[in-house]
C-alpha cells in the first residue's frame, strides 16, 4: 500500500484518524457534472474488489441515479477535484464536506453498515 504523503497523516492526526491511503491506480466515484457545485462531498465507505470506497460529488443532492457516479482512478482526482486530495487516507467511515471558507470532516459509522 501507498504511504499517505505528510498532509494526509496532518489531516488524519488533525480528526484522530489512523491514516489508510489509497492506492493511486485504485478505483473511486467520481460524479463529474457536479464538480462545480458547492459543497464539494466526499464519503468513504469500506473498500471493495473495485473500488477504495471513495465518492466524492458536488452539490446538496445525492443522486441515486446508477450513471451518477463514474469510475476514476485515485490517481486522478487531483486533475478534478485538488482539495480533497489531503482528505484521502481517512479511513472509511469519514464524511468530507468543503465550502469556500468551510471545512469539515466527520466519522460516521453509518457507512461502515453498523
């Protein structure tokens, strides 16, 4: 596994989070037409064969449309969406919300199925 790079073990320690990157040619959900929406979202649920658990969508609504969200490598999120690179080594459980001058970061043990 990748080691997560010094801002993303600041984040972790910051939200007392044990770290868990990504690995770059993992898989997360990307929701592509929303990017430009505020708030930037992010939830991380357990990993799977095809995916780190990563979706991440602009915008208040959450779209259960199955296209809503597209495959794209970890490895490409800093081309769409930079500010949450620093996020991606919370483990799942994590909620990321970001806002011009807003940022918060959550556990939530919904995600995880409990």
């Amino acid at each position: 596994m990748e080691a997560p790079s010094r801002v993303q073990i600041a984040v972790c320690l910051r939200f007392g989070a044990v770290p868990e990157p990504c690995e770059p040619e993992a898989v997360l959900g990307l929701a592509l037409g929303t990017l430009d929406a505020t708030p930037l979202n992010a939830v991380r649920h357990p990993a799977t064969k095809d995916s780190c658990g990563w979706y991440v969508w602009g915008g208040v609504e959450l779209s259960r449309r199955a296209d809503f969200f597209s495959p794209m490598h970890v490895k490409h999120l800093p081309e769409y969406a930079p500010a949450l690179v620093p996020y991606l080594a919370l483990p799942p459980g994590w909620r990321v919300l970001l806002a011009p001058r807003h940022e918060d970061a959550w556990y939530d043990a919904a995600l995880l199925g409990v």
